[in-house]
C-alpha cells in the first residue's frame, strides 16, 4: 500500500494545504487506503475528526477488521500532535461518483498490480 501512494493520489485538498511529499507518504491518503483495504478485508470503516490546536482540521479513515483489530495504515502522517475524536463507523460511499473516485481507482490498480492474483476490477463497477 504504501509503495503505492503519490502526489497523484493525494487528496486534492490537502495537496492544496501543504502538499504532498515523500517523507511523508501517507498524507492525504487515509480515506482511499481504508476503502482500498476494505476491499481486501473487509470490515468496518472508521472515521474520526482530526483536531490541532483546538480547531477541527478534517476526518481521519482507517478500518476495522471481522475480528475486533483495527489497522490504520495512515496514521503515521499525524506528526504535529493532532488527535482523533468523535470516532465511529460509517458505511461505506457507493458508486462512482463518490468524492476521490479517480484517486481511489488508480491507488487501487497499484496496489492490486504489487499483489498477484488480486482483482483489477471497481467492485462498484461489477
């Protein structure tokens, strides 16, 4: 997953913010890679509001798996001591016209390119 991110599947708001850069991959990129990772495991979505001195600055996505565990394979790019709140989970946005859709599909033909054997096809799509 994580070889597979890049300026071109940021999210445009937070390129616009602050960019996107190689130090830190995982910017911009939790809400694809938790969907993305459903795909492959299924699950729960999570969502919580990212909040930084004080001031809400957007949602954080990661994933619940069947079993209890939770993998947030984004959360390293918090490195200025934001917090999660209000965490819940959310069904999961359907068809494609779902905000990211072209950031999803390209993050999701990479990482399915880097794992033999797994589906190319939009399960929305399907």
């Amino acid at each position: 997953m994580r070889a597979s991110w890049s300026a071109d599947t940021c999210s445009p708001d937070d390129l616009e913010r602050s960019g996107w850069q190689a130090d830190n991959p995982a910017w911009g990129h939790c809400d694809i890679t938790a969907l993305v990772l459903h795909d492959i495991l299924g699950g729960d979505l999570m969502v919580g509001e990212v909040h930084a001195n004080g001031q809400q600055h957007g949602f954080h996505w990661w994933n619940r798996l069947p079993s209890g565990v939770e993998i947030d394979l984004t959360r390293e790019r918090f490195r200025r001591g934001q917090t999660i709140s209000a965490i819940r989970s959310v069904r999961r946005p359907t068809g494609p016209t779902k905000r990211r859709h072209a950031e999803y599909l390209l993050l999701r033909e990479r990482v399915s390119a880097r794992m033999e054997g797994w589906p190319t096809a939009d399960p929305e799509r399907t």
